[in-house]
C-alpha cells in the first residue's frame, strides 16, 4: 500500500494512504487495470481538455489498537453527499458506528474521489479548468461539466473496487453506506457484487428507476411537515422567523462573505430538519438573531453578526462544494430526460414555499439556480451545472436485472420519517432487490447512524441470520 503515515488517535490505530485511478474509467475495468491493462476497450471517450489523465485516491484505515496485528475482515464505508468526505474521528465514539466496527473489522474510510485529500474538487479547480480549455480553444463551461460527470457513482464505485483489488489483495469487503453511500452501494452490487460480502445501508436506498422530480414530490411534503413540527415545537418562533425574514427582503443585507442574505437563503436553513435536535439548533440561532435591546421581536431592525455568521455556517459548502453541485445529477442512470432543476421546478408548484408566505416554510435537500449565482463558493460552477441539468447522456448507474438478481445479502436502515430519501420510494426499490433485509423504524432520523445503535442493530440482524458466517471475527 502507499502508506503516507501511521498514528494513533484515542482509541484508534490510523494508517494514511493513497493511490492513483484514472480520471476517466470510460472502456476500463478495475479488473483489467490492476493486471497493468491500460488499453480501453470499445469508443475511445473525447478527451477532457486540460484535465489530468489521473487523479488521488486517499484513504485511511482504522483499528483498534489491540487488533493492529490481528488479520481482521474489512470494513469500507461510503460516505453520505455527495461531496462528503470520509469522517476524521476523534475517538471510537465521535462517529457512533466506529466504535462498534472496529470491534469485528479493519475499518477502510476512503474520501470520495474529489472530496477531502482526494484530488479535491473546488472553485479554484474549475477556475483552472477553465483557463486550461479555453488555452486549448475549447469551451470551458463544457469542459467543466464533463469533467464534473467524473465524479458520480460509476467512476466512484470503479475506484474502490480497483482499491479493493489493487490494495487489500481482492478479498471481498463488507460495505456500510450511510445516505448518498447507499446509492453508492446499490452502484456497486449493480457492477462488482463478487467484490462485496455484505452490505448495510443507513436512510440510502435510492429509487431505481431513478427520478430527481419524483424525489421532489415526496420530499417537499415533508419538508413542510417538519416546518410545521418545528413551529409546534416553538410556537414563538413563528413571528420570529417571520420578522427576520421581513426584515432580510426590505434590506440589503449580506452574511460575513459579502454574499448577500435573501429569504430564499434563509430558508436553506432547513436542510437540518432531518438531523436531531436540528429544531433546537434553528431554535437557539433565530434567539439571538435581533441586535438590539433584550433581542425581542420589534426591536430596532437590524441582525446580529453572531446571527449573520450563524447563518452562514449552516449553509456555505466552502468545504464540500460538490454537495449542492452534483445533488441533482446523483439522479441521472444512463440516457435520462434532462432534469433541469427538478427542486426549483417542484418548489414553484407549492405557493407555501414562496419568499412572501408566512408562517415562513423551510426548505431542505434542494438545490436552486439562485445558489450558483448568489453563493461565491458555487460560482465557478454555475455555467457547468447550468450545461448539465440539460445534459441527457450519463454513466449507467443501476442494473435492474442484476440487483433483482442480487445474492449479497443487504440489510438496511429504512427511517420512516426521512425528510430526504423517501421510506416508500427506498421499500419500493428494495422489494425488488434480492437477499435485501429491511429495518424500518421510526426511531431515528436520517442522521441514526451517527449514534451507537443504528450499526450494531444491522450487525447483530446480519449476525443471527447467519449472513456473515466467515466474514467477521
């Protein structure tokens, strides 16, 4: 392996490392590649102009330190996103699901291509690009978005099946994918199920046949629902949000990055509602959102900075640019109809979610063009997405027949109540799924497998059916 580092954090062994793959997986196979073939196989893909022929992959590995010499089964997990990168822990028990992983894996975190240390992803990336193509006498605005069609489930998956062969000697892993890592794993039994021994997935089922409206018109309906809690919850929020959002349409008014400050902004604040105890936190930052006096509703207009950065902080994606970017296009399975701002087009079918409606409602897992012209982080993105969301053309994600076919036995958390992948859609796909385990619950929200329990319920599920005989300690 291409160790970069060793270490140990409290409780945790830590091995860096990282590999190079190709940009472009187009007429490769992870197979053929690790065997030193480079040729590509059927039509050569067009050449991205000014893009690099290969990219990082880096990944760290964590044990428990009584296991660094015990010959362990692995464990690799596919991020939430897209954008996210894999979590940094700060112990076994600062991301829930470690703790117990470790005691039966060597666990694999792999940041995403174009996330974390893997040949990030960034405005300064595109801004670049750009210059590079139109040096070439190339568009740059296509160029940047073929390049951003790299960065999807296909080209991830074949990744990580080249890293499982390249880097830990082929033996098939156990996958745990948490939200956009349960796309990620129906992409990969989809592709490479004799890579795979098990697979558990967290609120990550995605619908297949894939549809970014259809996504929409389930998940706004809940998006109004958990508003419509929150206000329960904090009834004097109501004419608090609203005052706020009053204010932010009569004035101009800009957050701490000179980016202005509009309802539509505001109303981003939402895509929280899925977490616990995302109601406090809204609550707790629209407390101290008035600077003036004892902060009271009708004091003298103007925000507090504290406010302003708070706002900020819960929805710039300065470090995970690609979130908002790709959110849309995780829907795009091979020859699509164009999905042209599938959340805009739903939103404007719902006059509860106008700028001017009152009580205000709260978006949450949307993306809108406004975003790529208002948010400074996605303004080198915007001609690109602007090309995709009229693309109709992608990398193949999903294969009915083979994930019908499926002998990987799949067991995955279904919350109920997921304000962003809906429990019907994800039941509906996995009823077609073969050897898949459902566990409905309405316990936990999308977030549950951060906690110490979402994990070891699927591992003892998956234990006592016999579905991981020989495959963990």
């Amino acid at each position: 392996m291409a160790q970069l580092a060793s270490y140990y954090v409290p409780g945790l062994y830590v091995e860096d490392h990282s590999i190079d793959v190709p940009l472009d997986w187009r007429g490769l196979e992870p197979a053929l590649l690790a065997m030193g073939m480079t040729m590509r196989v059927g039509a050569f893909p067009a050449e991205i102009p000014g893009a690099p022929e290969s990219i990082k992959l880096f990944y760290r590995v964590v044990c428990a330190p009584e296991h660094v010499n015990d010959d362990l089964p692995l464990l690799v997990f596919f991020q939430g996103g897209p954008g996210g990168a894999c979590p940094r822990p700060l112990s076994p028990t600062s991301d829930g699901w470690i703790a117990e992983a470790v005691k039966h894996y060597r666990v694999v975190l792999p940041d995403q291509r174009g996330t974390g240390r893997s040949s990030r992803v960034s405005g300064q990336t595109m801004a670049e690009l750009a210059r590079r193509a139109q040096a070439s006498g190339a568009d740059p605005a296509r160029t940047q978005a073929d390049y951003l069609k790299r960065f999807l489930a296909p080209s991830i998956v074949r990744d990580f099946e080249y890293l499982r062969l390249t880097q830990f000697g082929g033996k098939p892993w156990t996958t745990l994918g948490q939200s956009y890592g349960g796309f990620i794993t129906l992409a990969y039994l989809s592709s490479y199920p004799t890579g795979i021994a098990a697979s558990f997935t967290c609120g990550g089922i995605p619908h297949v046949p894939a549809s970014a409206a259809e996504v929409y018109e389930h998940t706004f309906p809940r998006m109004a629902a958990k508003t419509r809690q929150y206000y329960e919850r904090y009834p004097g929020d109501v004419e608090r949000v609203a005052a706020v959002a009053d204010i932010v349409a009569a004035c101009d008014v800009a957050l701490p990055d000179g980016s202005p400050l509009t309802v539509e902004r505001l109303q981003l604040l939402g895509s929280d509602f899925g977490m616990k105890p995302s109601f406090e936190r809204m609550h707790w930052l629209f407390d101290t959102a008035f600077e003036q006096g004892d902060g009271t509703v009708g004091s003298e207009p103007a925000l507090s900075d504290g406010f302003l950065m708070g706002v900020l902080d819960r929805t710039t994606t300065r470090t995970n640019p690609l979130y908002w970017t790709l959110q849309e296009l995780i829907y795009a399975d091979g020859t699509c109809a164009p999905i042209r701002w599938a959340a805009a087009v739903e939103k404007g079918k719902r006059a509860e979610f106008d700028a001017d409606a009152r009580p205000l409602m709260f978006t949450g897992e949307a993306c809108f063009p406004w975003m790529f012209e208002d948010m400074p982080e996605l303004r080198p993105f915007a001609d690109a997405v602007g090309l995709l969301m009229e693309d109709i053309e992608f990398d193949p994600v999903y294969n009915p027949v083979r994930l019908a076919q499926n002998e990987v036995p799949l067991h995955a958390a279904v919350y109920f109540d997921d304000m962003y992948v809906d429990s019907g859609l994800q039941l509906d796909t996995l009823s077609r799924v073969g050897n898949a385990h459902p566990w409905v619950t309405n316990e936990f929200e999308h977030d549950g497998l951060h906690g110490d329990r979402v994990f070891r319920h699927l591992y003892e599920e998956a234990r006592d059916a016999g579905h991981l005989h020989g495959r963990t300690r």
